[in-house]
C-alpha cells in the first residue's frame, strides 16, 4: 500500500509541475495573470486539474491509509504546496490586489476603506499591480488588511517579494489547517482529504487566495471548541471566530450556532451566564480594537456591502427556482416575491440548525460540525449569483472535519467529492 500511495503521489507531482508550462509557455503570454481566458491554456488547466483529481480520490479511496505513515502524507502535502506557491497565479490576479490595497495604508499612510488604490497611480508599481478592483476601496475585514499591511511594509517596494511573501504566508496557512485538522480527527484520511485536495491547492498555493487566512482562524476555533468544554476554550473559540469574520465576513453566518452549540454544553448554569456576557464583551472588543485604525464611519463597511451585496441574493440560483415556482403558479414573472422564497427557505434550515443543536444530547461536537457544513452549502446554494471556486474551500475544511469523525459514513466523502468537482466546474461560468 506504501508504494501505491508513493507512485500516486509522485504522478500527482508530475502533474502539478506542468502548470509551470502553463505559466512559461509562449501562447500564454497575452494574458499574464487569467491564462483561463486563452481556450488552449483553459483545455491544459482543466485537464491537468481533471489528472489531479482522479488521482486524488484514489489516493483517499483504494489506499489502505493505516499502512502509510504521517510523514509521508505530509511529505507530499508540503511537496505540492510549494511546488505550486513559487509559480505565479495563472487563474486569478487577487494577490495583486493584495499588495495594491496593502500598499494604500503602508507607504501611503491612507485607509483603503475610503481612498481606493487608483488615488495613487503615482505610485511605481501601479502599472504593474493595477487590477479591475483598484478603482474600488477595498471589501476585505480589517484583520486582513492588518495583515496585507504588515506584509506590505516589510518588502516595501519589491514586487517579487511582495507576491511571494503573501503566497508563502498562505501556504503556511494551508499547512497549519491541515495538520489541525488531522490533530482533531486523528484521521489520515480526512488529512489526504484536505492536504491532498486539488481545489485547494489551485486555489490556495498558485491562484493565492486570502479565503485561508478566514478558513484558519474558523478551523483554531473548531479545535478550541473539541479540545474541552470549560468555559476559557469556548471564550477562546469564540474570539477566534470573530478573528475569522473579520477577515472576510463569510463566517459571520455561523455566530448563532456558536452561541447556542456553547450555551448548550456548558453544563453549569454559572457558566453559562458568564460566557453570554463575555462572549459580548470580548466579541465587541475585538472588533472595536481591529475596526479602530481604520474606522471614520459607518461607509467603512460600503465596499463589503457593495460586493456582497452584488453577488447575494440578486438573480441567485434560489431567486430563479423561486421565480419558476410563482410563476408555474400565477403565470406571471414575481421577481420581488421570488426572492424572498430562498430566503425563507434558509431560515428554516437556519432555524432547523439551531434547533438540533438545542436537542442534542451527544456528540455535541459532531452535530455542530455537520449542521455548519448543511448550512454553509445551503447560503451558496441558494443564496450567491456568483458563485467562484474558492469559496468552496471553507465547506472542503468543514466536510474533511465529518470524514474524520465520521468514519463509516461514506455521505461525507461523496459531499466532498461533489463539492470538488462542482467548484472545478464553475471555471467554465466564471471564466
């Protein structure tokens, strides 16, 4: 089983390294940062991600993992990390934007909530680092803009080192998440599952996404809340969270299942008391103490409003199965009424969530875990009009974390799978 999973992983690594022929070869070079809207280059990316991906599943499906060691399931985790972070992105020119909203706070002394990246076209790399989002302030929490900044400052002016600094701090990333998760599970499979995963790896260590950063302090607050139940590692948990959602608001949506999932293990009534008054105290002070360096009013949040509110809700897959169910009915089209049915229908599941961890008489951790993946698929089922790949990478994490504490139930893995394949299929929307 050793040598299966060894020549495995070495054809996984043969395929990984072609994208550094993606990236170099000529008929690339009209499109430097989305080769995906050359045909021939998305043929070549789809097809090696396609390699990828069988591969993958037969490594976490016809191995017998027991029989292969930790080291070597790590070994190869590292390898494709950073085979993949020193190649520049080929899908995405985000970390461009990165570094250009970074650079508004730390060579500027501005704040990118209110003064866009164009203000400054001055500057000697805008040419360079200029994207469709420069016009824009910036979407992003205040924990990540912290953190770009502080990149940002330490290289100054160098590109090279700009890039590859916010790259190799995501893959470090990634990495943590990984070993994290296979520290709760104890699970090599859920381990191959995350580390091995070809989405993650695309969208992570080559296309450079910031998504890692909000998925690793999500994952820190999952393990605090496996570790125990005393009340200092669900306040802990807790703040970590809002770490999370002030990197990108994503996981805001899982705050009320945390409150109720503590308040219900919490087994002292004391206890219980304390926690919803810490809980406050210290959710609103981390997120005063990150807002303030940036906070003039209440326009910081318009460029997360503007995006997320472009991107929710409006013509979403469940505004349309609302519209066809109106419209098979009063034969009319009921757009503003359509669009309160998928959001009806993620009130009960909300609702539903909630409920069964209230019920809950075991197991508690478990049950949080699935009903935190039910409900993640269910917002980007229902209620995103763009959908794109990465977001698909917190739901990954989540899942990896049922495939190992749920062993036998083989639902998880099939999830994981679809979810997989379904972001892959995106590229063919988005692109």
């Amino acid at each position: 089983m050793k040598k299966k999973f060894l020549f495995l992983g070495f054809l996984s690594e043969i395929a990984y390294l072609f994208f550094w022929i993606v990236r170099f070869f000529p008929f690339s070079a009209k499109s430097p940062y989305d080769l995906l809207k050359n045909n021939l280059n998305f043929g070549i990316v789809l097809g090696i991600l396609l390699v990828v991906f069988v591969l993958y599943i037969l490594a976490s499906r016809q191995v017998n993992l027991s029989q292969v060691s930790l080291k070597l399931i790590l070994s190869f985790a590292v390898v494709f990390n950073f085979t993949l972070v020193f190649i520049l992105p080929i899908a995405s020119d985000d970390v461009f934007s990165y570094i250009s909203e970074s650079r508004v706070v730390s060579k500027y002394r501005s704040n990118p909530y209110y003064v866009p990246y164009d203000e400054f076209k001055h500057d000697i790399l805008y040419s360079k680092i200029k994207t469709v989002w420069s016009k824009d302030v910036t979407n992003y929490g205040p924990l990540f803009t912290v953190f770009g900044t502080a990149l940002s400052f330490i290289v100054g002016d160098n590109l090279f080192l700009n890039v590859y600094l916010f790259k190799i701090a995501f893959v470090s990333f990634n990495l943590l998440i990984a070993w994290l998760i296979f520290k709760v599970t104890k699970s090599k499979i859920a381990l191959v599952l995350y580390s091995w995963n070809p989405l993650i790896l695309f969208e992570i260590s080559l296309n450079a996404h910031n998504d890692i950063l909000m998925v690793a302090f999500f994952v820190l607050s999952l393990c605090f809340l496996f570790k125990d139940s005393s009340l200092k590692s669900h306040l802990l948990s807790w703040v970590l969270l809002i770490l999370s959602v002030l990197v990108k608001y994503f996981t805001a949506i899982f705050i009320p299942f945390y409150l109720v999932f503590s308040l219900v293990t919490l087994q002292d009534k004391l206890e219980k008391i304390k926690f919803l008054i810490l809980s406050v105290l210290c959710g609103l002070l981390t997120t005063m103490l990150i807002f303030f360096p940036f906070w003039e009013s209440p326009d910081i949040l318009s460029g997360a409003l503007g995006i997320y509110g472009s991107r929710t809700f409006s013509l979403s897959p469940g505004i349309a199965l609302g519209n066809t169910i109106l419209s098979y009915f009063s034969k009319t089209d009921a757009y503003n009424s359509a669009r309160t049915i998928p959001q009806i229908i993620l009130g009960v599941i909300f609702s539903f969530g909630l409920f069964w961890l209230i019920k809950s008489n075991k197991d508690k951790f478990s049950r949080l875990l699935v009903v935190l993946s039910i409900v993640f698929a269910s917002v980007l089922g229902l209620g995103f009009n763009l959908l794109v790949p990465r977001y698909f990478v917190l739901l990954i994490a989540i899942l990896s974390f049922c495939v190992g504490l749920f062993p036998r139930k083989k639902i998880y893995h099939y999830c994981l799978y679809g979810a997989t394949i379904y972001a892959f299929l995106l590229y063919f929307i988005v692109r």
